[in-house]
C-alpha cells in the first residue's frame, strides 16, 4: 500500500533529522530565510592573490549536504514562496518610504515636497457582483426594483449582501453580456495608458504654472512610483506616489508654486484627458480605452491622515501579488492544456479564453496575448519607479549581501581580504530546486518558530 502524503512528510523529517549533517542543513534552510523552493547549485568559489597565484580562499559544495548549495529563490509571488516575496515586500516598502520620508541616500527633506497617493481605475465592462458597505453596514449587491432582463435571459440585480471572501466577487451577473474583449484589451494596454497619462500630468503642470515644457524641466522634476492591483473583476488598476522635486531630484526643493494643489489640477485633468485605441477586431469599431470613472487622489503628508508608513505599506503588499488573487493561475499556460481542466474561476477561465482568441489574430502579437493569458492580457511590471524617486532594488539588496559578507568575517567563516585586489574564480552548476515535503515542513519551523514543540524538534541534532 503506497505511502499518504503525511507519511512522506513524516519518513522525509526524520531522514533530514537523523542526517550527520543536519545542523549545516539548518544553517543553509535559515540563510534562505525559510525559501519554500531553494535553488540547488554545485561548484566552487577560489579566491586568488592576482600577484603571486597564491590560493587565499577557497569554497566547494562538496562538503555541503546532499553535496549542494541552497539559496533563495527570490521570487516576488506569495503564492509561489511566502518567505521570498516577504523579503521582496521588505525592499519595496524601504524604496516607498524612502522617497516620502527619506533615508536610504534620499534626504530627509524630500517629506516637505508635495506629494499625492493617487489610485487609478479601470472602467466597467460590466455589472459584476460587489460587497457594498455605508456606514459600516452592509448593502444589497446591486439590487434593482424593476431590473431589465438581458437578452440572454438573466433578470440584472442581485440582492444578496457578499460576504469578503464569497467566490462571486468580481463575477458579471451575466457572462454572456460582459465585455471580455474590452477588459483584456484594457489590462494589455494600461501600461500605455500610464505612460501617456505621466506625459499629460507634466504638461498641464507647464500649462497650469505658464510654463513650456523645457523650461519647466529646468525648475522642477515630477518621481513616481506605482504599482498594479487587480481587482477581484480581473483589471488592473494602479497605486501611484506621485512627488514634485527641485530640477536635480529629491535632493533639491521644488519652487514654491509647486504645490500639492497645482499637482492635483493636473492629475485630475491627465486622469480625463488620456485614451488609447485598442486594435479593431470581429469586424467592430476600435474601442477607446480610458481610466474609470472612479479616482482618488490625497495628498501624503508625515503626521497627516494618511502617513509614509501606510502608503509604503499598501503599496509594498500589492507588489506581491498577481493575477491569482482573481482566481487564474501564478503560472503560464501552456498551449496543448485543456482550459476546461485547469482549477480556475469561470471568470477568469472566460478572459484566459478571450485571451487566446485574441492572440490568435493576425495583428496583435505585439499584445502577447497568447504568452499573458494567466495574467488576463497584462504583461507590465508589477512596480515601477521613475529614475529619481528614491534608491533602487539592486541597491538595497548589495547592502544586504555586504551586511552578510561582513558578518561571515566577523564569524570566521571568510578570510579577512581586500574584495578589491583579490581575483575571484567561481564555476557554479544548477542543479535543481525545491524541498520534500518533510523538509519543508522543518524549514518552517526553523525560521517561523510558531510551534514550540515543532521548534524544540527542529533544533534537534544541533
């Protein structure tokens, strides 16, 4: 009789317990930071003297358990790797602040400059189910006293009051009647859509303050930093920190009739005044796509209703998600699967479908639809900033691995050397990737600790 799951997990924990090696398993389990799917890599680090050959240091896994060495795989997707995308939300919430408070190299009088939280939405497609609340008492859905039946027969009102987490969030009281061809369109071309509304916001700027656009760039620079959400109906729409600067960025101030109402003028007008044409298909109009109906724009201010740290907090959290949190797949999809089977949403299996179709026909395969159907036709990236809003990415994690290099030193585990003048020689392999299911069970007790008992086993042979 074959082995259940729990077996499994069970025989592979007391394997990796009883291994001679299973303090240096920790070790590498907790430098992952708890990875659910560590990359497997094989080879060697030699650190040379350039001058005499002389071999100062050197590193090979093959004194490493299972002969290997475990690193994290960095994945920004909670749905993929909790702890990774944890790390991932860390950096993006220290970027955010950055450039609201100040700190990493951005400083701290970047938090007088005006600045606006600003949130744009996509237009409907169709009526879909919602959780509706007015002083903090729940509503109907969309209840509708004479409502009209659609020509597909569904009589369009819905009163039942959705609970949070009720599937039918986000799903068109009738499919038939929803615009899937509109709504991909529109989530492949937001990333277009936010370029031109960014260019319109500088030029009313330059209009509203009697200015060209050249010589405005010589009194003030406008940073963003943004980031997508999808809503449980499968568009995107997009958080965005919006920040005026003096001509040489966060370190210079803005002129003085920078302000944060000037600034709001012109986010209220780009938000009205950008479109784009979707292509022409089945023999209809191209459609205009614009920004919805619905917009928010408050301005950021320290000790105000809304502060630095909630904004990098909202928008770091949204920087680990995707299109999954619809009910579609953290996975491409490959061509030969049979969408009838993949463990998806009837919604999102519709837009996956309008997906193919779409990029099937000839003149949008610059669209990727095809390759974007498990993010419903978007294909941007998640969070993006401009140039001068704050540090980068690449930034905070180099100072990561300095803080780990220098702790390595202090701990004995590297020779003390100049990185500078000693030449370094690596080979690394890829091996594989991921734990069992028993390894992963110690590999979260190693690092979360939620279970004194499982915590007290984990810690067992060190």
């Amino acid at each position: 009789m074959p082995k259940t799951v729990n077996e499994n997990a069970v025989a592979g924990m007391i394997a990796r317990l009883h291994d001679p090696q299973y303090a240096r398993w920790a070790a590498q389990i907790r430098a992952t930071g708890g990875c659910r799917q560590p990359i497997h890599l094989r080879g060697h680090v030699l650190h040379v003297d350039p001058a005499t050959g002389a071999l100062l240091h050197r590193y090979s896994t093959s004194t490493e358990p299972d002969g290997v060495l475990r690193v994290p795989c960095k994945t920004r997707r909670a749905s993929r790797c909790p702890s990774c995308a944890e790390t991932y939300r860390a950096d993006t919430y220290h970027l955010i602040r950055a450039g609201l408070a100040g700190g990493k190299g951005v400083p701290d009088t970047v938090s007088t400059h005006p600045c606006l939280f600003v949130t744009l939405t996509a237009p409907s497609f169709g009526t879909v189910h919602t959780r509706r609340e007015r002083d903090g008492k729940l509503l109907p859905c969309h209840p509708r006293r004479d409502a009209d039946t659609c020509p597909h027969g569904r009589v369009m009102s819905c009163t039942a009051r959705h609970g949070t987490d009720e599937e039918r969030l986000g799903e068109p009281l009738c499919p038939d009647c929803h615009d899937y061809t509109g709504a991909v369109f529109f989530n492949a071309l937001a990333p277009e859509l936010w370029r031109r509304f960014t260019l319109a916001l500088r030029r009313h700027v330059a209009k509203l303050t009697g200015h060209s656009l050249k010589a405005l760039r010589e009194e003030l620079t406008i940073a963003f930093a943004k980031v997508a959400e999808y809503q449980r109906r499968g568009v995107v729409h997009f958080h965005a920190v919006i920040r005026i600067d003096g001509p040489q960025g966060p370190d210079s101030p803005p002129p003085a009739w920078a302000t944060s109402d000037v600034l709001t003028a012109a986010v209220r007008h780009a938000h009205q005044a950008v479109t784009v044409t979707a292509p022409a298909v089945d023999g209809k109009p191209s459609p205009v796509l614009r920004w919805g109906a619905q917009l928010d724009v408050r301005p950021i201010t320290l000790g105000g209703d809304l502060t630095d740290q909630a904004v990098a907090g909202y928008i770091a959290k949204y920087a680990t998600k995707a299109a999954e949190c619809t009910g579609t797949l953290d996975r491409r999809i490959h061509p030969l699967e049979d969408l009838a089977d993949l463990p998806i949403r009837e919604h999102a299996r519709r837009m996956i479908a309008e997906c193919l179709r779409l990029g099937s026909l000839d003149g949008l395969a610059d669209l990727r639809l095809t390759e974007w159907a498990h993010m419903l036709g978007f294909r941007g990236h998640f969070s993006t900033k401009s140039r001068r809003y704050s540090t980068t990415l690449g930034k905070i994690r180099a100072e990561r691995e300095d803080h780990r290099r220098d702790e390595a030193v202090s701990t004995g585990r590297l020779p003390l050397f100049d990185e500078d003048t000693v030449l370094v020689i690596a080979h690394w392999e890829y091996i594989g990737h991921g734990l069992s299911a028993g390894e992963q069970v110690l590999a979260e007790f190693l690092t979360r600790r939620h279970d004194p008992a499982m915590s007290a086993l984990a810690e067992v042979g060190q």
